[in-house]
C-alpha cells in the first residue's frame, strides 16, 4: 500500500485538493532517493480524485455504486507505489473538496489545472524531476497529451479509453450506444445528456454560453458550453501530431463513451510521426475497467513505470530541482 499526504493545489483562482501516493518502503529509484512520479488524469462528468463518480459531491446525479468499490486511479496509484513510484491525483474543479463548479469548467482550463499539479510535483523534494509520466482516462487523455506535447520533461504517457476524433462524433456514437443497451443509464446525469445531446452539440457550435439540461426530477443544470466547444475543434488525433513521447493505450472493449475504435486512430496518427504505441484491447472491460483484475491493474502501472526514462532538463527545470536537492 501506499502512504499518502494531503495536498492542495493552487490552480489559478482555485485550490484544487489531492493525495500524492509515495512508495511505503521501496527503495528510491534514483542514487539522489527521488521518486519517478506520474499525474493521474480522471475522465469527463464530475469524478473525484480516484476517478469514481463523484457521489459525494453531486449524490443526485449518480446512482450508488457497488460497496467497497475503488476508482481506476486510486488501483493505479497503489500499483505504481509497489512499483516505487509516486503519483499525484486530484478532485478536478467543483468536485469532492476541490473549489469550483464542474459545470462551469472549460478544457483549456483542465489543461491549466493538469500544469500546475506537474509544477507542485515538481516542488516536491522528494520526486525526480527526470522521470514523470502521466496517465489520461477517457477525456483525460486529450488533457495529458496537451501537457506533454509543450513539457519537455515528461517521459511518458498511458491513455486509457482515449478518444480520439471530434467530441461531437464521440458524444454521438456513446449515446447511440447506450441507447441500445438493454436498461437506461443508472445515472441522472448520464441520461440527461443523452436527451440532451443533440441540443448540446449544436449550441455549442452556434457558440452559445450555456445550456439548460433537466435532470428527471425537475433539477436544472445550466452547463456552460465553451468547454464542448473547445473538444468539438481540438480532437485528440491532431495533438498527438505534435507529440513525441513514448505510449502505450488501453482500452475497455466495451467501452460506452469511447468506443475503441478511437485508440485505434490514435495509434495510427501516431505511427504517422514515428511514435509506435502498444495498445491494448481488454476484453469484456467498460469505460473505467472496473473489470480488470489487480493483475492487469498492476501490468498497466508496470508497463509505463518501464518507460519512465530520464528526460533532459531544460535550464529552468534544472534551477527547480538544485532548489529541491537542498531541502
């Protein structure tokens, strides 16, 4: 298991709560006894910093979940802490005890958020600047991708349930998908943006500020469109054009909101630049693999720890970490 500390971040105008995982009695990785560490990326509608559905914060637009069930970060970061790795996750903007409103958040926002979490992991004394990673889950991979193509330190990237073209295109394939499914989703909100959809999709392309979305109990949510606008025109499969970084993508077979077609095209568009990603299919996996075993949990985190590779430093990072070598 790992040992935690409590963190809060300063993100712009926000504090944004987090737990960084630090190996409980592993040797440090490097002669300095710095830990590689890695950012851990949640998935679109409001989840918290294991990656879960955040019940606690919005309990009316989720159904329960099963008991002692743990999000696909938090398995993460126990598994790359067995691994003598660290890790950082946080709950995103208006979720669990982070300030905000989720609905209210952008994208280009949420790449903001994910820059100022590298920068406190890289205030911390104790992990090595060289090797850092991040893992992206579901819309969270775009985001990792934007950190990484303009950060020249990070070493490598997993994405899980990627999408990869236009939001538009994603958000109508999962609703045809679950459309089709033999019950409804459990989740108001999940149901309310597949009424939605549509409606969504074309404000936010007229450039409208918001939507009206109602819940099945009457509740209202007014959710702010310059996000779905910014996915709509900034698709996964043209940031990783630009990327030149090491890999790997796994993918949930039947994954309602990103079929896996898309880390498919991903990988193409990689290969396209020179990068030669692994991906893996994981047979009768959903969107958060709630399926997968410790085992493929712990493969996942053993096949990007194998690629944490020292980077080179730019001047500035290099200032960074004598600053941390002194503490």
């Amino acid at each position: 298991m790992a040992r935690t500390e409590e963190l809060k971040v300063r993100a712009g105008e926000a504090t944004l709560a987090g737990t960084l995982a630090l190996p409980d009695g592993a040797p440090p990785a490097d002669a300095r006894g710095r830990y590689p560490c890695v950012l851990l990326l949640p998935s679109w509608l409001p989840r918290d910093r294991d990656g879960a559905y955040d019940r606690t914060g919005h309990p009316a637009w989720f159904a329960p979940g099963p008991v002692g069930e743990r999000g696909l970060l938090a398995r993460l970061a126990d598994a790359l802490a067995g691994h003598g790795v660290a890790s950082l996750r946080c709950d995103p903007r208006g979720c669990g005890d982070s300030d905000g409103a989720w609905e209210r958040v952008d994208l280009f926002t949420r790449i903001d958020d994910a820059r100022d979490m590298v920068a406190v992991m890289r205030s911390h004394g104790g992990l090595d600047l060289r090797r850092t990673g991040i893992i992206g889950h579901g819309a969270g991979a775009a985001i990792a991708i934007s950190v990484a193509v303009s950060d020249p330190a990070i070493s490598a990237l997993t994405l899980i349930g990627p999408g990869a073209r236009s939001y538009r295109d994603l958000l109508r394939r999962s609703v045809g998908s679950r459309s089709r499914a033999d019950a409804p989703s459990p989740h108001a909100l999940v149901r309310a943006i597949d009424r939605w959809s549509e409606e969504i999709l074309e404000r936010a392309e007229r450039r409208e500020s918001e939507v009206a979305i109602w819940l099945d109990d009457g509740g209202k949510l007014d959710l702010s469109l310059a996000g779905i606008e910014q996915e709509i025109h900034t698709p996964a499969r043209a940031l990783v054009t630009m990327l030149r970084r090491s890999v790997s993508l796994f993918h949930g077979a039947d994954d309602e909101w990103s079929h896996p077609d898309e880390s498919r095209l991903l990988a193409d568009a990689l290969g396209e630049v020179g990068v030669s990603p692994r991906r893996t299919v994981v047979a009768g996996a959903g969107h958060d693999l709630p399926e997968a075993d410790d085992a493929l949990i712990d493969a996942i985190a053993r096949d990007l720890v194998d690629r944490l590779v020292p980077r080179d430093l730019p001047p500035v990072l290099l200032a960074i970490e004598e600053m941390g070598s002194t503490r």
